[in-house]
C-alpha cells in the first residue's frame, strides 16, 4: 500500500527532526503530512496536603498549550516553505495519564513519525509515548534520531529478520521505501548454526527479489555482542540509512516493557528505524 498519509509528533523545542524528515517523505511520495503538537497538562496530586492554588493550575495549563502552540507554528511555516500537504493539530492530555487523544490521531494513518528521546532537550512523556503508539496504534511507527538524518530518501536499507509476525509486519509496511532502495541486506542473527534449517532468511530475500529488489543476505552466528549491538554494528560499518525492524513488548498494568534489543536500538540509533509490532 502506497503511503499517502503520515502523521508526525511534533517535538515541544528544537529543530523538529522528525518533522523535517516527515516532510521530506510527504514529498517523496507526495503524501499530506499532518502535525500533532502535545499539550501536557499538569497533574493534581489527590494526596495533597492542600489544595494546588487556582492560578498555578492556570497558568500550568496556559504554559502548555502555548508550547503545544509555539510548536504547531513552527511546523505549520516549515510546512509552507517546504511545499508540502499539510495541516496541524493540538491534543492535550494529562501528563502520565492515557493516551487515547493521541492514539486517536495516529490510527487513520499510514505511518506515524516521531523523534528519539533527546537527553539534552528531554520531552514530557517521549518514551511513553513511543512505546504505546507503536504497541496501540495497529500503525507502523518512523522512529528519527535527535540528531537528525542526512538521508531523506533511504538507500541503503538493513531488515532484522526473525521470521516473527513483528518482522513481517515491518517488512510489509516498509515495502514502499524498499521499492526505491538501491541495496537491501537482510541480517538474520543466531545463536548457533543449525544447517537444517537451510539458508536463513532466503525466503524473505526471495520475496523481496520477487519485487525487482536488490538483496543481500548477512547472518551474524553466536555474536559477541548484544542483539542491538550486533545491528548497530552492522549500521555502522555498512553505511545503512534506514533499519526495517519488528517491535517487541507487552504491556502490564499500563506500563509498557519493550524488548532488551527494542529498547537499546531505540536508546542508541543514530538512523531512522521504521518498526511495527
């Protein structure tokens, strides 16, 4: 399926990298971008010794929206000087409270963009936010570094290929970006050889060849380094621009859990990730 519609959270300060890098995918696929600008409400502690006063409350609820719409404004001029589709929105929930408002913008969509948590510029909520869009919104999520991305149009693309339903899932919805990738690896990791099981990967990368795709497989046997490590590593020494990936967790008492390679890819990337679950 083509993607027509993306949908990106805005960032409440910085130069908006996942804008920019939903912008640029509106335009490479002549796609209408949309803007979601966070409104973080304050949060009254039920146990308070006193009541919070009324216009801390106030002016705690005026300080977030204007953020939200400081936000909205600079990706709406973005938007306008780029040439893109587009139109922006502010949603407001209560800070570590659900997410439904925000959910509710990102199913309607064919994939959502957002940026990696910044140390430096932390955002309310980011890694939550993350976590439940990818495991809530039945949409595949564009994860964008905080230092941004040279490549608007990936290239060079590496697929962590498991044979889950996780994987498959990234895979199909990424099919539009493979599409136009000059070269593809397929990296399958394991723990230990089994010759059984023939050549890992090779029905994938038969699929993907079947679609005039250029691919290669790579299998990493008893890596010395993590999951997330052994990928990185490969990013790193092969000059990829985009990761295809599955996204894995579960939830419990609405705390999200990713998996350990999940969570260290999304700690440590320094490409965009295109992952489903």
């Amino acid at each position: 399926m083509p993607i027509k519609d993306i949908l990106t959270v805005l960032d409440l300060s910085g130069d908006q990298p996942a804008a920019k890098y939903a912008m640029e995918f509106g335009l490479n696929y002549d796609a209408h971008v949309t803007g979601l600008a966070v409104s973080f409400e304050p949060v009254v502690p039920a146990f308070a010794a006193a009541p919070m006063p009324v216009d801390y409350l106030q002016a705690a609820h005026e300080q977030a929206v204007s953020a939200a719409k400081d936000a909205q404004k600079q990706f709406n001029e973005m938007a306008r000087r780029a040439g893109v589709r587009s139109e922006s929105r502010v949603s407001e929930i209560l800070t570590g409270g659900p997410l439904e408002n925000v959910l509710v913008h990102c199913r309607p969509t064919d994939l959502v963009v957002i940026g990696q948590s910044n140390p430096d510029q932390p955002e309310p909520m980011r890694e939550l936010l993350i976590e439940t869009i990818l495991f809530e919104s039945g949409v595949p999520v564009l994860l964008v570094p905080y230092i941004g991305s040279k490549s608007y149009q990936p290239k060079k693309v590496l697929i962590g290929w498991d044979g889950s339903s996780t994987a498959t899932r990234a895979i199909h919805a990424a099919l539009p970006i493979l599409e136009r990738a000059d070269d593809i690896t397929v990296l399958v990791i394991e723990k230990k050889s089994n010759p059984a099981n023939g050549q890992p990967g090779a029905d994938v990368a038969n699929y993907l060849a079947r679609h005039n795709m250029n691919v290669t497989i790579s299998v990493v046997t008893n890596p010395q380094a993590s999951i997330a490590d052994t990928v990185l590593n490969h990013v790193s020494d092969n000059g990829n621009d985009l990761v295809v990936m599955g996204g894995y967790g579960h939830s419990r008492m609405r705390e999200f859990l990713f998996g350990g390679a999940t969570r260290e890819i999304l700690e440590e990337m320094t490409i965009p990730v295109l992952m489903a679950h």
